[in-house]
C-alpha cells in the first residue's frame, strides 16, 4: 500500500495558482504547504487543514495540509513548539513554530504525517542570525525524532532547513528513511520507502516534488 504526497513552498497568489494546476495534475493524497500564510483557496476534491492565528498563535498559518476526498482523516492536532525564532531577513524575533499532525487512513492502512516548517538556520542557528535559532531549529529537530521513533509507520514532510547530512543526524531516527528535493525540503519516514520526484518550483520558491510512500511492514 502507498501514500502519494505533495510538498510545495508558496509565498504569493502566482505560487497558489500554479500549484493548483500542479494538484489537479497529479491528485495526490495529500498536500503539505509551507510558508502559507496568505493560502486562502479552496482545492476541489480535497479538505483544507489549518488553525487560526487568533486561537493559536501567528505561525499556526505557516504550515497547511490538503487531504484528498477518499482518503479518511481519522485525527488532527497542532504540535506546538515552545521557543521563539529569529527571521534570516528582517532581525525580529518570530513565536514559536506550529506543525500539523493529521492521521490519515487509505485503502486501510494508517498514515501519521507531520507537517513541519523548522525555523531557519539548521543545526548551526544559522549565519545571518548568528547562531540564535540553534536552540529552536533543535527543539523541532528532537520533538520531531521523538514522534518518529514512537511509531512503526510514520511520515515526515516539510522545509526542514537543513541539509540531508544534517537531517539524518538530527532528526531522522537509525530506522528511519530519508529523501531530499532540495537542500532543506524533504521527506523522512518509518516502516515506509520513499520515491522523491522533483517538481520546477516558481522563481523566488523551493522545494516542489511529489513523493510516493510505500509500507514496508
């Protein structure tokens, strides 16, 4: 049994449009979008999980996950991180990260996902913020391993910013899989295989690919 998913970078109205055809192209099980503060759009054929920012926080918009009909949405919560980040670009401090879980269900077989934006800078805390979201970047790195290693099958998917190296040593637990589409975007799993296709992303966006996830217990 297996698990098609999507994972895309969106920042602004032509990304959504874009990705709308790239849905309708290639019908995936689900959708993970980051950086979609501004997504508003209703996908047809799929349902729409998000949290707003007036119950749980600015960063609870940052990461949306798309579910298409057919495929059973047996449970849904936000993990929520507890320190704050620093923005590489404008020197403000951001609130903590929030990352969807949703536990998916098709043709029978559970699916975990979690759905995650690690802030930027990877294991070092990041040049351009000289080293502050070391601490953040490792709290999502260990919180993230830890849902991993509790579940025989499970998947991860997201802007993990940070690199393959620095994800299998961090994040991905000693049985798990790791595949990367671009230098911070990818997908680790348990009890699962992946097959990573990369996508064209808009000029400015990152991380577009399609992954196929195939049980292997």
């Amino acid at each position: 049994m297996s698990l098609v998913v999507q994972g895309a970078n969106i920042a602004g109205a032509k990304e959504c449009d874009r990705l709308l055809d790239e849905i309708a192209s290639h019908k995936p099980d689900a959708v993970v979008l980051t950086e979609a503060y501004y997504w508003r759009q209703d996908v047809p054929g799929y349902t729409t999980i998000s949290w707003a920012k007036k119950n749980h926080g600015a960063e609870a918009r940052d990461v949306v996950v798309l579910v298409r009909d057919g495929v059973r949405i047996k449970r849904k919560r936000l993990k929520k991180m507890v320190r704050g980040w620093w923005g590489p670009f404008t020197g403000r401090k951001r609130e903590p990260r929030r990352y969807p879980v949703v536990v998916l269900v098709k043709d029978g077989v559970r699916w975990p996902l979690l759905a995650a934006h690690f802030p930027p800078g990877g294991a070092s805390g990041g040049v351009k913020t000289r080293g502050r979201n070391k601490g953040a970047w490792h709290e999502s790195a260990r919180k993230a391993k830890r849902w991993l290693k509790r579940r025989v099958r499970a998947v991860l998917l997201g802007d993990l910013n940070e690199n393959r190296a620095g994800v299998k040593k961090h994040v991905a637990p000693k049985r798990g899989h790791v595949a990367m589409a671009s230098n911070v975007d990818g997908v680790i799993t348990t009890g699962a295989s992946i097959t990573i296709r990369r996508q064209p992303a808009p000029k400015g966006m990152h991380g577009w690919f399609t992954a196929t996830i195939k049980e292997t217990r």
